[in-house]
C-alpha cells in the first residue's frame, strides 16, 4: 500500500485513514464532480477522529473528463442492487469501487467498539448546485411538497424509493435543527431532509449500509456552493462536527 504523508494510505480510487471514533467519512464525487467536499471530508474526519475514505481517481459519465479517459469513469454513488439475488452486484463496476465500498464496510466494522450501540456512523459528503438551500440531508425520506413533513418510502410510491430511512428520527430531526441553527444566523440559509436529494434507492451510497447484511448509521450531506468556498469552509466544517457530536455521541 502507498503511503501518502503520515496519515493517509493512497488507494485505487484515492485516499482512506484509519480513525479512533464511530464515524466514518466518505467522499464518493472528490475528483472534480463535487468540488471541495475531499477538503472538508478531510478537515471533519480530523475534528471527530473518524475514520476516512475518499475518491479522487473516479468521476460521473457527465464529467468533462469522462471524454478524454474512459478508464476513470465511474459514478462512486450509484450502485447496482439485484432484487433476484438480493445483493449488490460488482462485475460492471470498477474494481475501485468495489474496493472504495470494501473499505467503508471494514471501516464501519472497526468503527462500531467506539459506539455504545455497536452501530458506526457513515457520512457522506456532497455537494449541489441548489443556492437557496444551505444543506440538505439524504437519509431515505422526503420533504413532502416542501412542507414541514417528512415521508418514508412505504408511503411515497416511486419507481426508486426501494430503500430504508438510514438514521433514527429523531436524530434526523435534530441534526437538522442544529445545522440550521448555525446556518440561518450566519447565511439566511435553511437545511431541509430529502427536499432535492433524498437518498431512498438502493443504489444510492449511504442505503448500502441499511443492506447487504450492514446495520449502520448513514447520512448523505449535500453542500451548496457557498458553503464550500475558501472562507466558509471552516465555519461549515465546525458546524457539522458539533452537530454530529451532538446527536451521536
């Protein structure tokens, strides 16, 4: 294994560290897609000494780069679930990604004798182009008509919310208090729970951790732009440490 620095091991999709904590941070878009979000994974895996797993080798199909080499072309948040076998199927992903899921599971694994429910803690750092929504939080349910109401799967028939809620409610909810607390007397920005990206198909990275025989935590944070510039990023990754600290821990 390369080592890159003295903390970080370099892997076939990037980077990934070992942690002392029940969280594990994940940067699935880090090459270029979602810009800056291996910085902040970087900066809030330090904060929480969690554990580390970051792709900056692969990017989406849709990426500018996907034309000039196709042997790096491959979208780290979209998997393939096979309800025949009832398992996720690798044969047409890249062997980095298999690898990339690989680790977060033995991650995971390591990460749950710091936990007093023996369950890790998955986050999942992206980010959106949305400018009038500070955070939104994937979690397997959705924001109903962007009310004040949150619905499960079970009942909101689509042809892709075949997945779980990945954290308890009440812990949604209160993660989503804090975080907004911070942003709306900062920003003016509020933090909605699957108002755009709501994280109830199997494919979607963090539902790994509800499936293939995994009982973990999971949340995908989606960060707006302004959120991940130079001078915010501080503020941003602060808020979300205490915020996870808070709820977590």
């Amino acid at each position: 294994m390369i080592v890159v620095g003295n903390e970080y091991k370099g892997t076939r999709y990037g980077l990934k560290k070992e942690g002392e904590s029940r969280f594990v941070i994940i940067a699935p878009h880090a090459s270029g897609d979602d810009l800056k979000t291996g910085t902040i994974a970087k900066r809030l895996a330090r904060k929480l000494s969690a554990f580390l797993v970051i792709n900056n080798k692969y990017y989406k199909p849709q990426n500018v780069k996907a034309k000039i080499n196709t042997d790096f072309v491959e979208d780290f948040n979209k998997l393939t679930w096979s309800n025949k076998h009832n398992k996720y199927l690798w044969k047409k992903k890249k062997r980095a990604m298999k690898l990339f899921f690989r680790d977060i599971a033995a991650f995971c694994d390591q990460a749950q004798i710091y936990s007093k429910e023996n369950k890790a803690v998955a986050v999942y750092i992206h980010g959106m182009k949305e400018e009038k929504i500070g955070i939104d939080i994937g979690a397997g349910i959705h924001t109903w008509r962007n009310k004040n109401k949150l619905l499960q799967h079970r009942k909101y028939r689509d042809n892709n919310n075949s997945g779980l809620i990945t954290v308890k409610m009440g812990q949604l909810k209160q993660f989503k208090k804090l975080l907004e607390e911070g942003l709306k007397s900062k920003f003016n920005l509020p933090v909605n729970i699957g108002y755009k990206y709501i994280g109830w198909s199997k494919s979607s990275a963090h539902q790994f951790h509800n499936h293939g025989n995994r009982n973990d935590y999971a949340l995908q944070i989606e960060i707006n732009n302004l959120l991940r510039e130079k001078e915010n990023r501080r503020f941003l990754t602060n808020l979300i440490n205490r915020s996870l600290k808070r709820v977590f821990i």
